[in-house]
C-alpha cells in the first residue's frame, strides 16, 4: 500500500518527531517502536510506557434497548455490568467462530460504547447494525472523532495523578470514568492490553496532541512505546490477538477464554456450539510453551509431539522479562497438559519446548 493511502491517527507528526519507526497494521500507518522494542518492553514493566491507540474503533449503542442488545450478541453476561465499569467480551458467529473480540464500556443503561479492533471495525459495525431490528437502537461509528492514548505501567497511576484533581485511587480495575486530564475533558477505564496496571484514554481528537505531549513531560519515567513492545506485552500476559488466538473459525472456548462464555437465559450467535464446547469439550486448545533454547517461535510454525504434527503456533516472540522465547499455539486437548513435551518446527527443524501454565506474567495489582 503506498504511503498516501495509508491512514494515520491524529499523533503521526508526534510519532515522526520522537524518530519512531513506522509499521503498516490493518492500513493504518503506526509506530512499530521508536528506541527499540525491548527497551521500550521492559520499561512498560517496570515504569510507565504511553501508547497510540487511536486506530482502534469505538462504536456507540444508544436507546432503551441498548442493554438487551447487546446482551443478544454478546457472549458475557450484560447482567454482570454496571454503569460507570467495561468488561471484555466475544461476538461469535453462529458456529460459535469469532466475529471480534472488544470492550463495553457501559456509561448507563441506554448508552453503550464497544471498543473494537481496528481490522474489523466495517465488519464489526456492520455485523451489530444486521442484528439491532427490533431493540430500538442506534449504532453510530464514533472512531473519527476520538484519539485513544494508553499509559501503562506499574506508576501509571502515580504519574497521571499529578495532571488531574480526580482521585485515581478510588477508581479499581475495570472502572469507567470521566476526568479532566492536563485540563482536558477525557474518558478512562482502568485497563489495558499489557498485563499491568494502566488507564485506557479517549479524548476528542482535536485534544490529543496536547494530551499526548503532557503525558509524556509529565514525568521522566513516561516514555513512548510501539507496537512492537505493546505485541510481546500482551504475549507475556496471554492476551488474545484476534487473527492469531481468534478467528471465524476460532471460538473463545478453543482459545481458552471459556470463561466469557457465560450460561446466561439470553440467546447469541453460536450459543448452542459454544456451550456445548465447554460442556464436552472442544477438538483443540490453547496452550502455553517455552522454548527450551533461543529459537524464535512463529505464527504458522507446526507444533510436534514426536515426530507427528500435532497443531499451530498462534503467536511467538522472543519475551523481555523472561529471557527466553515463548509462543502460543493450537493442540488437541491430550497435549496440552502442562510439562508436555513439544516441538516446534522452525525453519525446517524441530525444536523441543515445554508446555507450561497459562499466564506467563501475572498481574501484580489487586
């Protein structure tokens, strides 16, 4: 794709200043990292990192029938959320394959936002205006209109204290809410895509310069950080990555999010298949392994017990705060015990790794 039909958010003249090098994702044009991505990993881990997001899709549900609808097409249970918190959820065919994977932020009972992936974001809206007959409902694209900026780190909260009166302390995982922040009207969820703890910030674009830019002098231990550190983040955390962990094809319960999948009265797409994979179980698994020498697993990379191809590698890097490669991949359920022996065939050789528990890093925070 040339570079003039490439989207860019609203921060590409900041990312060009910072000397960031540039990536193509779902067409839009992005900072891959601006140091390297193993600085910029490590330092997320252990400080603060602020990430460009603004290429991810916002979609508002709004009407009184707003909650019923999207407890139609949502594999978690609306029943479960409360104004003013998000919860993640599936959107799933009717063969129980993944549409997308998202976040609902849930402001009241007549007004919904579902945070999608950039790649699927016609698809998605698409797909939620096919199914809203009959609930009262618009469904309105607001991905235009909003930048979204990450920050996040173990003193994310410390350091974005100190650009706003509102008290963070008092805000706990998953909660929603509105806060000025250097002076700028923004929406938060305490949440994120690393494993640690963060806030997850939308503010109208025409904000999101000067946003950015006081984030990141805010204090020195704020520094930008890519894709590239934001990928094997979410790797360490086992975060699915949807193209790799979910698919059309691929159903949560197969990618080990059974748990999203909620037994509620309420029909969805796929409801039938679904339950039945987490009542007998599904014909293959997400797995974590570690390699056990310094060959890098891959997507697409054939998993091996013996000498017999067994599944597929998901997602696989080389992880910072472990040392080592680990990956992610597809088996049938005799396989994925944790200690199982497996190979990995990369590049044409057989490498052995090791089935381990999944998460590979845990969140320290409550």
């Amino acid at each position: 794709m040339k570079n003039e039909q490439l989207l860019k958010t609203v921060l590409f003249a900041e990312h060009e200043k910072l000397g960031a090098v540039m990536t193509v994702f779902a067409g839009w044009s992005l900072p891959v990292y601006y140091t390297n991505i193993i600085a910029e990993h490590l330092h997320t881990r252990k400080a603060a990192g602020i990430f460009d997001i603004s290429h991810m899709s916002e979609i508002q549900v709004d009407g009184g029938g707003a909650r019923d609808f999207l407890q139609s097409v949502m594999t978690n249970d609306l029943d479960r959320l409360r104004a003013g918190a998000c919860f993640y959820s599936i959107m799933c065919n009717e063969r129980g394959g993944t549409v997308d994977d998202c976040f609902i932020y849930m402001f009241s009972p007549e007004r919904f936002w579902v945070i999608v992936n950039a790649a699927n974001s016609k698809k998605d809206l698409d797909w939620l205006k096919a199914h809203a007959a009959g609930f009262g409902v618009e469904i309105n694209d607001l991905s235009s209109e909003l930048a979204k900026i990450d920050l996040q780190g173990p003193f994310s909260g410390p350091i974005l204290q100190t650009l706003t009166p509102h008290p963070l302390d008092r805000e706990k995982r998953f909660n929603l809410f509105e806060a000025r922040i250097a002076d700028l009207p923004c929406t938060l969820s305490r949440s994120g895509y690393t494993g640690e703890d963060g806030f997850e910030i939308y503010t109208e674009n025409k904000n999101a310069v000067s946003l950015w830019n006081a984030l990141l002098d805010s204090d020195p231990r704020v520094k930008p950080v890519g894709l590239g550190a934001r990928d094997t983040l979410r790797i360490e955390a086992c975060y699915s990555l949807y193209g790799h962990e979910l698919t059309e094809d691929i159903s949560p319960v197969e990618a080990g999010i059974g748990w999203v999948v909620r037994e509620k009265q309420a029909p969805f797409p796929g409801k039938a298949e679904l339950l039945r994979q987490k009542q007998q179980g599904a014909a293959r698994t997400l797995i974590a392994f570690k390699m056990q020498d310094k060959a890098i697993p891959r997507s697409g990379y054939g998993i091996f017990a013996g000498d017999r191809l067994r599944g597929t590698v998901s997602s696989g890097c080389y992880a910072p705060a472990f040392g080592v490669p680990l990956g992610l991949g597809f088996v049938s359920p005799e396989f994925a015990a944790p200690d199982t022996p497996i190979r990995i065939n990369i590049r044409n050789t057989l490498h052995d790794a090791l089935v381990v528990r999944r998460p590979f890093y845990t969140y320290k925070g409550e």
